[in-house]
C-alpha cells in the first residue's frame, strides 16, 4: 500500500462504478480525499447547472461517506493557482479521468508537465467516452467531418477492443481531512429559486441514473426509433443530464443495451445518440474554433438580424406559434427539453426570426441541466446549417405542420401553454384561425411575431447572400 495519501480530482464523473480514476486511488492508498474545485466564473452562465452540481455534491458525499472518504469542496478563481499551490506538497499521489474539452485537455498537459518536473506522482485515465477522441480518424490520419462514416468506424473499433476488466471500489481504512477552507454544497445553489420546480423531477445521484436506463430499456428502448419523436408521450431516456455529470458513464450504458441480445432498431438508434456525443467531442477537439464561431466559414458573412422584442418572446415562450411556446416554457420549467422540440424553437429562432444561434446557445446554456459545450454548441449548428454534417439552411421546420405531426392531440401544447387548453384539436397548432369569441389572440394569447411564409422566404434570401 501507499503510504502517501491518495487525492482524487472529481471533475465530470459523480459515481462509484467505472471511475477508473477513483477505483485506482482506493486501490493504491488507504486513506483517500476526493476534491472538488468549483470555479463561480465556470457557472455564472450555466444557472441551471448550479442546481444539479449543488444536489450532485451532496447526494455523491453521502455515498462517499459510507466507504471512509471525505468530499471536500474547494472554491477557487484559478485552477492554476490552485495546482501552483498544491505542487508545494509531496504528501500525496493524485488521480483524475479526463474531460473532452480543449482547455481541459490542455490543462491536463500543464499538469503533466508540472507534476513531471517536480517530481509528484500522478495518474491520468480515460474519461467518460466509449473511444479517445483521437482514436477515430480517417484512414489518411485526419477527423471525420461526417457522422455516418465517423460512427461506422467508432463503433467497431469499440467493439473489437478487449473488454476492461470490471473493478470494483474498496473502502477506506480511515476517512481524513486535507484541505482548508472549504464550502459546502449548499453555497452553489442559484440564488433565483425557479429551480425549486427541478426538484419534483429530478434527483441527481448514480443509483437514479442505473434505475432511469433500467427502466428505459425495460419499457420503452424497443419503440425509441419512433417515438423519440413525440414530446407527449416520455420516449426518451432523459438520461443527458446524468451522463453530463458523471452519474452513468457511457460504457455502461453501452453493456446495458447490448445485454439484451435483440437486434432491434431501437437499441441501434439510441446508441447512435450515444455516437453523436462522440462525434461532437471529435469535432471541437479537432476543430475548437467552432465552440465560439461558425464551423463553415461561409457563415461568417450571413446578414443576422439583431432584435431583442422577438428574441425576449422566444425566451418567454411568447412567439405566438404553440409548439415553439412550449419547447422554451418546458426547458424553463424542467431543465430539460425534448430533442424534436430542440430542432423546431431552434430552427423558428435561426430561420425565422433571422437571429444568430449563438444567442440561442447562450440559453440554453444557461437554463438546460444536461448542457455540454461538445453537445450545444454542435447542436445550434447543426441547426442552422453551419455546423459539420447540418441540416441544410434551406430545410426551415414549418412550426405548424411539426405541431400537427408530432403532437397530433396537441396534449403537449396543452401541458406547457395552459391557456390554449380548451382549444379545439383543428386550431391548438394555429389558433390564430379560430373564430370565436370565448378567445381572443392578443388577449389570451399573443399574435404570431413573424408570418411563417414571409419568414421562410426571408430567410432563404438571406441563405443566398453568403
């Protein structure tokens, strides 16, 4: 055994089962203090976020106790100035798994440059991907910058590595203190208490992600490929936010999936969601430019419009078109957003209302409990058509006809825009055609902000600008 104690890094990984970095620490030392550097810079745009790392921390805490290991909390402005400090010491070993974000790929390297040269021992693992992203590259040596082929390729060479052996956590002799001044989770909640409504819906811990796949794949996997589709109806894992944090990784979502020895459609389709987290951690890697500007350069010359009315009525939920209205009053209420809904208040923003998809992902950074940058940011472009593999500009959703198809009763309109309950069916997704006195557009719910027809040919004039 180590004599010295073990220091483990906790960044994206909230959970006991395939953290490698954890494992390796308990196995080496017997005595182990998990740390938690929480930056307030990191967080004053992702509120939401605020709530499940509060809850995350606490909740992974009160498991860690039970095996001897402190959880401290440690507020600090710089990871550098941080880690300046800690070089100090020689007292310990320390261990992390990686995060698939540039700077944080970079700042692993000025660790391992640094702990290197003052001779600190240290060990870095694999994180929360089923393949390191620089494992998956064309047979010339260069990225992929299309999905199909890029999952092709990663999904055989993940199925044809040897499998890891299963490691298990052990218990600590002897649970100690290491650093001073530490916060408790409590001081990271957002002082805005709308997150008050999250916790009727979530609660973030490992044992909830294990039972949520569980349950996914017991009920509802078989039929994903269709009803993924259906904001009415829950067709979804609603995992995202568990695999953000760490609570589930992605591996063992994989082994869950392919134990059940069906070849279904389902299972395929929803590891391929998998493979697009993948893919779009490849691609800001590869290509980080594209976590601040457009991913086409072409884009850089498209005429946006700036218009803070309509942008504050998308916000709210107010754009006069139901579906749209209910996709932002649901992310706002939950945290979370249907993936369909995602596509049609994104594409209404870009392609109808002409404003520019950075304002729509500083949003839902903000307000979306499973937000990435890699997932975000690649999602927003894929939107609008300047992002690898998009969706042409000139596929624009037409909001009516996405409402009638995919919430055909209108219950989801229904759920999220109270006031438009006691519509007919004919009308929920255009009441601006009913004719009746009882209500009254402007009164009890507002006018269109723009005309979808104008909209769309606006918009595909603009397209031919650039």
């Amino acid at each position: 055994m180590d004599k010295r104690i073990g220091l483990f890094w906790l960044r994206d990984d909230f959970r006991v089962t395939k953290n490698d970095g954890l494992i390796e620490a308990t196995k080496n030392h017997d005595q182990v203090v998990v740390f938690y550097l929480y930056k307030q810079a990191t967080y004053q745009k992702q509120q939401a976020q605020k709530w499940w790392l509060s809850k995350s921390l606490l909740n992974f805490r009160k498991k860690l106790n039970n095996l001897n290991i402190n959880l401290e909390i440690i507020e600090t402005n710089s990871y550098k100035f941080f880690f300046d400090k800690l070089f100090k010491n020689k007292d310990f070993k320390i261990y992390w798994n990686k995060v698939y974000e540039p700077d944080y790929i970079k700042f692993d390297k000025y660790l391992f440059r640094n702990f290197k040269n003052k001779n600190i021992a240290f060990k870095i693992f694999k994180g929360n991907v089923l393949n390191e992203i620089d494992e998956i590259k064309k047979k010339d040596g260069t990225p992929f910058k299309v999905f199909t082929p890029f999952w092709r390729n990663a999904e055989k060479y993940y199925i044809e590595k040897i499998p890891s052996k299963k490691k298990m956590i052990k218990k600590c002799k002897k649970k100690i203190n290491y650093f001073k001044n530490c916060i408790e989770p409590e001081k990271i909640l957002p002082k805005k208490d709308w997150f008050k409504n999250f916790e009727n819906i979530w609660f973030p811990d490992e044992e909830s992600a294990l039972k949520e796949l569980q349950k996914f794949i017991q009920d509802r996997i078989s039929g994903y490929s269709e009803g993924r589709n259906f904001p009415n109806i829950v067709g979804t894992s609603k995992l995202s936010p568990f695999i953000k944090f760490g609570q589930i990784h992605v591996e063992t979502i994989w082994t869950e999936c392919r134990r059940r020895k069906l070849k279904s459609i389902g299972i395929s389709k929803y590891l391929a969601e998998i493979g697009w987290r993948e893919f779009n951690h490849s691609l800001i890697n590869h290509f980080p430019f594209m976590l601040e500007n457009n991913y086409s350069k072409k884009f850089d010359k498209f005429p946006w419009e700036k218009n803070s009315k309509f942008l504050s009525a998308w916000k709210k939920g107010l754009t006069g078109y139901p579906i749209v209205d209910a996709g932002m009053r649901e992310l706002y209420a939950t945290g979370w957003m249907h993936n369909r809904v995602r596509m049609i208040v994104g594409s209404f923003l870009v392609k109808h209302l002409l404003i520019n998809w950075k304002e729509g992902e500083k949003y839902f950074k903000n307000c979306l409990l499973d937000y990435s940058p890699a997932s975000n940011v690649a999602g927003w472009q894929w939107v609008a058509g300047c992002g690898a593999d998009a969706a042409p500009y000139f596929r624009i959703f037409n909001p009516i006809l996405q409402g009638e198809k995919f919430d055909k009763e209108g219950e989801y309109v229904k759920k999220w825009v109270p006031e438009l309950k006691d519509l007919p069916k004919k009308f929920i997704h255009k009441p601006w055609e009913l004719n009746e006195k009882k209500f009254k557009l402007g009164r009890d719910y507002p006018y269109p902000i723009v005309e979808h027809k104008v909209a769309r040919i606006k918009a595909l004039n603009a397209f031919k600008k650039i």
